[in-house]
C-alpha cells in the first residue's frame, strides 16, 4: 500500500485523528497511566470538533513536549499563557520520563494540526502530510498493532477545504 497516496486523500483532521489514535494505542500498549497525559488528549481531540482552532493552537501549544523540553518557563513565562509554573514543571517532569517514541508521536501529531492552521492547504497539504507520514512511521516501529488507516480514508481531503468535517472521538475504532 502507498501510504503516501492515502494520507493525501484523508482530511488534515483525519491525519490528526489518526495521529491520536496512535498515541493512544501507544498509551494504551505500554500501560501508561498519568492524568496529564489524559489532559492532553482531551485537548487532542478538541481539534477535531472545533470551530475556533486559533484558541486550540494556544492551549495545544503550551501542552507541546516540544515547547515544554526546550523552553525555560521561568525565563519565558509569557510563552505559556494557558498553563501556570506548577503544570509546567509538571509537564516537564512527565515529558522527561517519556519515551522518545511517545514524545515524538505527540509533537508530530500536533504539528499535523498546526502547520496548515494560518495558510491554505494547497493540493493536499504537504505541511500536514510529511508529519502525517511521520507519524505512521514511528507508529510502525513501535506499535504492536496500529490504527488500522483505511478506517480513516471516510475523512475526506475534499470536504471542507482539506480540512475536512468535525469528526466525533467516540466515533472513530
């Protein structure tokens, strides 16, 4: 199967959604169990249903391992207007004792949600694609067994702009 092929015929919230359902299954595979990480996955999902994806970029951004590991809250506070000192810290120490596939997993899956979010999406949206592609790849590697992708080939690039319709959590295997 050309992968490649199908991930551009799925919507930026299709590739997105498939990119939770990766770190899920991750979660799930290596029994990981820490309510921050739920957090985060609440705020994962968020995108697929919302409307006001500049406030979710804000909230997402401040939650991404990322920005977390390479930027010092204390000298840089105002790069994190949704989260205080102690979540942070939190969220340092928690990102720290992660796998490096995990990490990866997550940041790749939000960069999927944010590269397209100020620009448009051209033919089938090569900045949400590549980590798309990205993220199958770690999720190969270090899955038992995956999201199973053509489930997510109903989200079409067609609708909405590339971006596709809402999709509900609950409504996806």
């Amino acid at each position: 199967m050309d992968i490649e092929k199908v991930f551009k015929k799925i919507s930026i919230r299709g590739r997105f959604a498939f990119g939770v359902k990766c770190i899920e299954r991750y979660i799930s595979e290596n029994k990981i169990e820490i309510k921050s990480i739920d957090k985060l996955l609440t705020q994962l999902w968020e995108f697929t249903e919302s409307e006001n994806l500049d406030v979710w970029d804000e909230k997402i951004s401040d939650l991404n391992p990322t920005n977390i590991l390479e930027i010092e809250y204390e000298k840089f506070p105002d790069d994190f207007p949704t989260i205080d000192a102690s979540e942070y810290k939190e969220l340092k120490k928690i990102y720290q004792n992660l796998n490096q596939d995990l990490i990866k997993l997550i940041s790749k899956t939000i960069e999927i949600g944010t590269s397209n979010l100020y620009g448009g999406t051209g033919g089938y949206s090569n900045h949400s694609l590549i980590p798309t592609i990205e993220v199958y790849k770690i999720a190969e590697k270090s899955l038992s067994k995956m999201p199973d992708v053509n489930s997510f080939i109903q989200f079409r690039f067609s609708e909405f702009n590339g971006w596709g319709n809402k999709i509900v959590r609950h409504n996806i295997e």
